[in-house]
C-alpha cells in the first residue's frame, strides 16, 4: 500500500503523505513514490509548482531506519528508477520546479 497520495489542482501537484498512525515515517516505497510524482512533475507542462505536505499532526519523523539500514549499507545510495526524480537530489537529474513543503 502506497502512503504517498498525489493528485493535480489547477498548475499545482498536491503531494500528500498519508500515514500518520507512524508520524508519516518514510519507508523507501513512500521515496520511490515521492520520486515518480517529482518526475511527473518536471515532465508535465502545465505543472508548475508541487505542494508536499504530510497529513496529521507530523510533517514526518523522518525515515524508517530498519527499513532503510540495508541501502544505507550497501555503500551504493538509493538507486532512481526511470522517469524518476530523486527527491533529496543526490543523484541524477534534480527537478527544475519549485516544491513548497508545509
């Protein structure tokens, strides 16, 4: 089950994350999904600015270690799939964008 919910309002790509029962915690799945929909938002044309926000009292406790632990481990990074923006740009293309996170 994806946390991560988008949906596009006029020029804007709302990008909610949507688990506030774990202080909306990243999982890499919720990164992957938060990298599509910054993909999706550097090739659209009639986007022009992303709001990212999580729901619930928590923007986000940050990631979920035990999940993360191995790809911090494998001395490889997170790896960005095709058609994929990586959020916290480190590798790869960056989005060209603005996101305003609240």
């Amino acid at each position: 089950m994806s946390y991560i919910e988008t949906r596009q309002v006029g020029h804007i790509l709302e990008i909610k994350v949507n688990r506030p029962e774990k202080h909306n915690a990243l999982s890499p799945e919720m990164y992957r999904d938060i990298a599509k929909a910054y993909g999706e938002l550097s090739r659209n044309p009639d986007l022009r600015v992303a709001l990212l926000y999580g729901e619930g009292q928590h923007m986000t406790s940050g990631v979920e270690l035990d999940k993360w632990a191995p790809i911090f481990g494998n001395g490889k990074g997170f790896e960005i799939g095709e058609g994929e923006i990586d959020p916290f740009g480190l590798t790869g293309e960056r989005h060209s964008k603005p996101v305003v996170m609240a």
